[in-house]
C-alpha cells in the first residue's frame, strides 16, 4: 500500500511537469528514502498510465475450519502460486457475489 502512495506522489508531481530531479528529491524530503529509491519510484511512475490502485487494508479474521479443508485450500494455494489469504478472500468475494446476485433477484 506505501509503495502504491509514493509511486501515485511521484507519478503526480511528473503530471505537474517537475523537472525528475525536483521530484526525486521532494520524494527523499517526504519519504525519508535514498535517491536511488526515489529515482526508482520516479521510474516506475513513468512506466504507468494513471495512479496505481491502492489496495484495501488487510484484517486479520479468525476462523475455524475442518482440517481437511485446511489441506485443501493450503493444497490448492501452493498449486496455484497464491497465498492462503488470496485463495480465501477470492472464494468468500465469489460466494457472496453470488448470495447477492441471488437476493437482488428475489426482491425483484
């Protein structure tokens, strides 16, 4: 998420047509980082084309699940190259799309 913010800072200041020097070093003041740092926000700010998305803050949610479901979703993330945490926000963002899909047609 910090890295999203200084990109979009940096990315911004570009927009404004700061000379790079001017931004990298507004970038070291703000950010407490080095220049190469700051050179290297400033690169990746040219590379987009608009701000970055800053991601949702995570929570941590405690649940309790069989542990067979446990292996499968630890199975399934490893497999697939993703975190556990993905797997899981992925599954509950598709079951309750579909609960609300369903709702909004019963109300219908």
């Amino acid at each position: 998420m910090e890295l999203a913010k200084r990109i979009n800072q940096a990315y911004a200041l570009l927009k404004k047509e700061q000379l790079q020097s001017q931004v990298i070093a507004h970038l070291m003041k703000q950010y407490g980082v080095s220049q190469i740092q700051a050179y290297r926000y400033v690169q990746q700010a040219k590379e987009i084309n608009g701000k970055m998305a800053i991601p949702e803050a995570s929570a941590v949610f405690t649940v309790k699940i069989p542990p067979s479901l446990s292996t499968r979703v630890r199975k399934f993330a490893n497999s697939q190259g993703m975190t556990i945490s993905k797997v899981v926000s992925a599954a509950l963002e598709d079951f309750l799309a579909k609960k609300d899909h369903v709702q909004k047609r019963e109300t219908s």
